[in-house]
C-alpha cells in the first residue's frame, strides 16, 4: 500500500539500549544512528557490519572510533550548537514548549525565536541552514508516523479528520462557531481532528476538539470570553485562550500541523501534539495526506481554494491508496459566493470520489456523512 507514513525506508536508531543490543542484529546497513551518546554503550563494532549506507547524525564518540568507522564506509553529520531548534529532535512540539518565554509585555518565546532565525534566510537559506531544516521536517514526519501509528492496510489507528479554512475568520464569526461545533462533534465520535495549527478555523478546530465533552451552557461561557479578543492580532488575544485553559486544564488530543513561513500568525494554544515544519509546502501535502477519514472545508480564501484541489487531486489519482470525503461546510461560500463545489462535482463525474463530496451547514449532518463514507480502499 503506498501511504506516505506507511514506514521508513531505512531502519533509524536513536537508541542502542540493551533491548536493541538482545536483538543480536549485526548489520548496520541501511541504518541512520541518530543523536546517541555511543560513550555510554557498550559495543563490539568489530562484529558489526558497517558500510557507505550506514550514517551517524549528532551523535557523540570516542575520535578514535570515528576514524575507524570512517575508514570502513561510515558517514557522519553534526548539527551546530548554535540554532534555536534542534534539527534531530525525537518528538512532536507542545504549545507550552513553543511558548516558553511568552510574556503579555513582551514576546520572547521560542516560536517566535525560531521564526526570526528561519526569516533572515528565508527564500534563500544556505546549503547548510537547508540541511538542517529538512532533517527537522523529516523528524517531524516520524514524529507523526509515530502518533498516527499506521497498521499494514495503511490506515492511521487514529481515525483522523482535518479542518481547513481562514486564518483571519475571528472568534465571533458564525463560521468559527460551526467549526468549532463540528470539531467537538467528531471528537465525542471518536475522530481524531487536525489543523493547520493556526488562528481562525484551525484554532476553532483544535478548540472544538479540546472541548469535547462539554456542555453547551459551558461552550456559550467560553464563546463569550473569546469574543472579548476575536482577531489574532487583537490586544489579549492569547490570554483569553489562557483562560480557557485555566478553566478546562485537561481536554481531549488533538494534533495541528503549523508552519513558520507563517511566522506572524500566533501558536494555537489548543492543539496537544504540534508538528511544526519549516517548509510550507511539505506540510499542507502533509496535513491533506494524513487526514484519511476526510477534510472540513470551512469558508476561507486563497489558501483554503488551493488545499481544495490539492485534496481532489489525491483523490482524483488515488495518490495514497485511499479514497476519502471532502466535506463542504458553508453552503452559501462554495455555491453562491463561489462555484467551487459545483466545480469539483463536475471534475469527479466518473471517478468513485464524486460519491465523497458532501455539502452542508449543518455540524450534525458532517458526522453523519463521514461515518457512512469510511476511506475507500482503490486498488491498481
């Protein structure tokens, strides 16, 4: 099955612990040995196999035992000490991570560090600053491999919904209120909801998530507290979402998947696990390939019209195996304001995906839809 996380394609190490070493597996072929300190390991590299395709990434050894390894095919990378991210991390981001150093007088959280490190090179990053941002980027693919925990068929455990529309839809609008609505409905159901990991919809989405459970005199109290800063770039914006978390300190999971080529748009304070990439086109294609129990497509602009085809272009080619719905929430956006929906009905005529296509207003009527139409397994 071809899926994008289905499994690496070479074994990586980030540990050589006594399990591993019980493994009795000696051939390091293939194999990418990742950020260990090898002063603390105890091993006979003599008996093990080593060759051109067998590559150390920041990892700590005895110099002599570098020279030796090098000598029989070995490759090595170091990171340098000096950046504000670390390009060989393990996991996922939290919120609380990103936002250390945050402060209502004065920004100095690590999200924001980052981002002004990654903007001074931006659109043209030297060899070496690329490097490091895409072995980032492909720590957070793991990351997600890991969190998604795909089974042999292809499909993520986890049944994941994605939420996609405008970053600048304010916390008053009556299209944040759907979103959030339907977020909360699909988590009570079971589904797991991801974002882009910003403002507007996706922090509505992540919201709707963390939220499920609660009642809805409790979800009208906090509509009211976010109203009170409804634009993302409003004076006590992030302290009424502090305050939502105050209240409810422990919501249920959901995942948003940011990017700092967006680096003016604020952290979603809502999401559990954050996978933050660097490059901006990885992580939509990402977000659309992950999400194989369907997309929400809340009323956006540009940015939501290209996910829009690039999701029925997936589906159009079957690109990951799966056929999955593209639910339509806001029928006055995408029929009247637009023809988009009637458009992609038109371009999926004869295709099996034109079955996946919903539109609605109603949050009840997205459950309903996606729970009759699971991910359509297409084979060659």
């Amino acid at each position: 099955m071809s899926t994008k996380f289905g499994g690496p394609t070479c074994t990586i190490l980030r540990t050589l612990d006594h399990e591993w070493l019980l493994t009795g597996n000696h051939d390091l072929s293939n194999t990418t040995l990742i950020h260990i300190d090898l002063r603390e390991v105890t091993v006979d590299w003599n008996t093990y196999h080593i060759d051109d395709t067998t590559l150390f990434i920041g990892c700590i050894l005895p110099l002599e035992l570098e020279i030796d390894l090098r000598r029989r095919g070995a490759n090595f990378l170091y990171a340098p000490q000096n950046m504000p991210y670390n390009p060989l991390r393990r996991n996922l981001y939290t919120w609380q991570e990103l936002m250390e150093g945050y402060s209502v007088r004065e920004d100095k959280s690590t999200d924001l560090h980052i981002y002004r490190w990654f903007e001074s090179s931006r659109h043209k990053p030297g060899i070496n600053e690329a490097l490091w941002q895409r072995l980032h980027d492909f720590s957070m693919d793991e990351g997600l491999r890991r969190l998604l925990d795909f089974s042999d068929d292809g499909l993520p455990r986890r049944k994941t919904v994605g939420f996609m529309g405008g970053h600048g839809t304010r916390r008053d609008d009556p299209d944040y209120r759907q979103s959030l609505i339907t977020a909360k409905l699909l988590t009570e159901s079971g589904y797991f909801v991801v974002s882009g990991g910003g403002p507007g919809i996706m922090e509505a989405a992540n919201l709707g998530a963390y939220l499920a459970g609660v009642d809805n005199q409790e979800l009208e109290e906090v509509f009211r507290w976010l109203a009170a800063a409804p634009r993302y770039d409003d004076p006590g914006y992030q302290e009424a979402a502090y305050r939502v978390l105050d209240k409810y300190p422990r919501g249920k999971e959901s995942l948003a998947i940011p990017t700092w080529f967006y680096g003016h748009e604020p952290s979603n304070l809502f999401a559990t696990y954050i996978a933050k990439y660097f490059s901006n086109s990885i992580r939509e294609d990402t977000l659309l390939a992950i999400a194989y129990h369907g997309i929400v497509y809340a009323p956006g602009s540009a940015g939501t019209t290209q996910e829009i085809f690039m999701d029925a272009t997936q589906n159009h080619y079957v690109t990951f195996g799966y056929i999955s719905p593209m639910v339509f929430l806001g029928r006055k956006r995408y029929t009247e304001e637009t023809q988009l929906f009637p458009l992609l009905q038109d371009l999926a005529k004869g295709k099996a995906y034109a079955d996946y296509l919903f539109l609605t207003d109603d949050p009840q009527e997205v459950i309903t839809f996606i729970d009759k139409h699971p991910p359509l397994r297409q084979t060659d």
